[in-house]
C-alpha cells in the first residue's frame, strides 16, 4: 500500500501547471519586471498606407509606471475586453458546430469516409496538412483554420489515430506553411513593405525554406499517427480521448439520408465562403462569425433540430468551449501589462543594442533569437513587423547584414511559436476548439518546435552566407 501511495504522490508531483497558473505566473513575472527594467518609448509614425510604425531613432526614457498588484488583477478583465472578438469567435464557432453534430449528418459522413478509407487511412495526414500548409505559405491562414479542427479531431479518431493527430494536421499544417510562407502577406508583404523591399522579393529561398518546413512537419505527425494507430496507449490523450462524446461508433454508422446531404452540403458551401470571403472580400473574425451562426441556423433547420434544438445546442456548445475560450484573455494580460508599464519598447530598444555589438553572422542569428522570443510578447505578425522591422532594417545595413535576411529572421521567428505560445490566440482557440490542454500540446510538439528552430538557424546563416537580396 505504502508503495503505490508514493507512485501516485510521485505522478502527482511530475503533474504540469495549468495553463492558467502557467500564464498568470508569467503576468506577475512582467509585474515585476516593470519595477527593475526602465520605462522608455519609441515615438510611432505614419506610414504611407497608415500602418503605426516604430521610428527607430526616437527612442527616450520616461516616467516609471510600474503595474501593483490591483494592476495584475485588472489586466486579466482588460485581457479579455481586448481580445472579446476572438473569445466570442471561439463561442460561435464551437456552439455552431455543436448544432451540426447533433444532426448525425457529420458522423453519417465522416463514417462512410472511414470505411471507404480502410487500409489507407495514413494517406489522409500528408494530403490535409500539404492543403493546410499552401493555405499558410499563400495567405496567412490561421484564426481561419479553427472552423476545420472539429471535423478533423472527429476524423482523426474514427480512422483510429487520436485528437492530437486531428489538431495538427490543421495546425501543425497551416504552422509550418506559415513559418515557412513564401507569399503571405502578412508577415512577409508587411515586413519586406516596412523595409522597403520589393514585394515578394526572394520568393525562391523561401519556396526551399517552405518545402523543409512541411516535409519535416509531415513526417513528425505521420509517426506520431502511425504509433497511435498501432498502439493507442502510446497517444499522449489515450485517458481524454476515453471520455470524449464527439467519437464515432463505426458499427453503428447509420446510412446517409438526403436530409444529412443537405447539412453536409451546407457545411462544405460554408467553407468555400470562408475561403472566398476571406480571400477576395478581406473577412476577419466578425465576418466569418456571422457566416457560421447563419450556418447552424440553416443545418438547424434541415437536420431537424427546430428553432429550440438549434438554441439548446448553441448554449450547450458554447459552454464547453468556455474553459478553453477564456485562456485568450488571460495571454493577453501579459502584453497589458507590459504596455501599461512602458517596458516593451526598452526590451526592444536593448535587445537591437546588444544585437548591434554582434559579429555579422552573430547578427543575422541574434535578430532571430530576439525575433523568437518577441513572439512570445507580440504574436501578432503584422504587430511584431510594425514593432521590430523599423529597428531591425537599419542595423542590418549597420552590420553587413541584407535586409531580406533581417525580414526572414523576422518571418521565421514570429512563425515557429504561433503553435506554441500560449499568448497566440488563434492557436488557444484551437486547442480549445480540440479539447486539447495547452500542456499536453505542449510536450507533443516541442520536439518538433526544436527542429524548425533548427532549420530557420541554418536558413537564416544561409541567407546571411549568399547575402540574399536584392539588399
């Protein structure tokens, strides 16, 4: 008795924080900081198409505001006020998909995928996450991803992988073809603009650089599923996958009927609109939160479920969500505090300074360490550029470093840990979405982080090494 007493308190000591200890550790850390680390400002200017960016030579001390305790607190509330459209985006999506699963239509379908995919079920994992990842590579898909991981997770259980499987062809895909985007315009049109680099310039590199991204990508999921396949056990949500309801029982899979076509055929028309939309219209997250509720109204009505059906299930999805849902808020609290106590631009300003005394070489990989852990405080893409490409641009023509290479520094260290942090909101989200713990993801993906850390080193060295240009 006395043994499997101490195996249990061991397993209980080695049990990792909970994302929300893990974050409000991180929110009081920055309290504190704003106490020892110096108050200064870049002054913003205007640029042609009114972006706010950094002016690199204005940079000046001011007045402390250190953030108290009280501070801390308010953060979170202020967190969540700033991040309200994704956390409602987060609600919507997940209740409207709880409408379309209680109409049978997506078990109807994705059974008869699973039984038409018998043998081959590996197949599916390269071919989603190659989809995935043009979607990153081209436009920068990623809060668009989320409506898609419901569908996965489910499949990726019926065809015998787990959860984890289902979630990263999605995320691991559309990361890697982010990290390694060779024209998305929000990271690379954004930051090449603000360096005055012709747009798009150095698409070829970047086509090499997106290629090693996902074929690493790839092959680390499709292991990890081929193990799960053969042995279960080995999944890190064997226990959670258990518990779950949005499995299927595929001796039990009813056949199709043309009122599950209908739901199915409206969910597919969804997707093409969110795809249209965003593409050719710019929709954001308002817009394609309106698309989804207008769809669980629509697959409502077809899947039977009547007007209090389609209610009772939109409440009951969105509470499942709200865990999950309100971890954006409490990420966001570290960047209120770090704004509100005026130490972000000091942590840039010195990070550029220390940056400058490098060897140039040294350079080009201190700019991308320093990129990879301002992720972490700003993971917006076109935020970092507007914050980091004004300083970084002229250092590197100070220190024989091109300026193609500064913005690929640049891409690479705002792509890799968009999976990773747990201030990305889009990526919380989908974790949410998945009913997947930040920690469990965490320790799956780390492995994989490490390498495209490693591969955006050697490309960055490269790209330093041939001076990719044109300047």
């Amino acid at each position: 008795m006395t043994d499997s007493k101490n195996v249990n308190s061991k397993k209980k000591e080695k049990k990792f924080p909970h994302v929300y200890v893990v974050l409000l550790t991180i929110v009081v850390i920055c309290g504190i900081l704003t106490y020892i680390v110096p108050a200064g400002e870049f002054d913003r200017v205007e640029t042609s198409d009114g972006r706010m960016v950094v002016d690199p030579d204005t940079f000046h001390y001011v007045e402390k505001s250190p953030v108290g305790i009280f501070g801390l607190l308010k953060a979170i509330p202020k967190g969540m006020a700033e991040t309200a459209d994704i956390i409602f985006f987060i609600f919507i999506v997940g209740g409207s998909f709880a409408v379309v699963e209680k109409t049978g239509a997506v078990e109807a379908g994705i059974g008869k995928i699973t039984k038409s995919m018998a043998g081959k079920e590996k197949l599916i994992i390269p071919v989603i996450m190659a989809i995935f990842s043009l979607g990153g590579a081209v436009f920068g898909m990623a809060e668009e991803t989320l409506p898609f991981i419901p569908i996965m997770v489910t499949l990726a259980l019926a065809l015998g992988f787990d959860s984890m499987t289902g979630v990263g062809m999605v995320l691991v895909g559309a990361g890697a073809g982010f990290a390694g985007a060779f024209m998305n315009p929000f990271t690379i049109g954004v930051g090449q603009g603000i360096a005055g680099l012709p747009l798009f310039s150095g698409i070829g590199f970047r086509v090499i650089l997106y290629i090693a991204m996902i074929t690493v990508s790839i092959i680390y999921v499709y292991r990890y599923a081929n193990k799960v396949k053969v042995s279960p056990e080995t999944s890190n949500m064997y226990e959670i996958d258990k518990t779950r309801e949005d499995t299927l029982d595929l001796e039990n899979i009813r056949e199709i009927t043309v009122n599950d076509k209908i739901v199915l055929m409206v969910v597919a028309l969804t997707i093409v609109l969110l795809v249209v939309g965003v593409i050719q219209f710019g929709w954001f997250i308002p817009e394609i939160a309106a698309l989804f509720i207008g769809m669980a109204i629509i697959v409502a009505l077809f899947g039977k479920l009547g007007f209090n059906g389609f209610g009772e299930n939109l409440v009951e999805g969105m509470a499942n969500m709200a865990g999950g849902a309100l971890i954006v808020g409490f990420a966001r609290a570290i960047l209120v505090v770090l704004t509100e106590g005026s130490i972000i631009d000091t942590i840039l300003y010195g990070a550029s300074n220390a940056v400058s005394s490098l060897p140039s070489v040294f350079t080009a990989i201190g700019m991308y360490i320093f990129q990879c852990l301002l992720n972490f405080i700003i993971p917006s893409g076109s935020g970092q550029a507007a914050v980091s490409i004004p300083i970084m641009a002229p250092l590197a023509d100070l220190t024989g470093v091109t300026r193609q290479t500064a913005v690929l520094a640049y891409q690479l260290g705002d792509g890799i840990s968009n999976i990773l942090a747990p201030t990305s909101g889009f990526f919380m989200a989908g974790l949410a979405l998945a009913k997947v713990p930040w920690e469990k993801w965490a320790k799956w993906f780390i492995k994989l982080a490490l390498i495209q850390y490693l591969i955006g080193a050697i490309f960055v060295i490269i790209a330093y090494a041939i001076q990719l240009g044109p300047f």
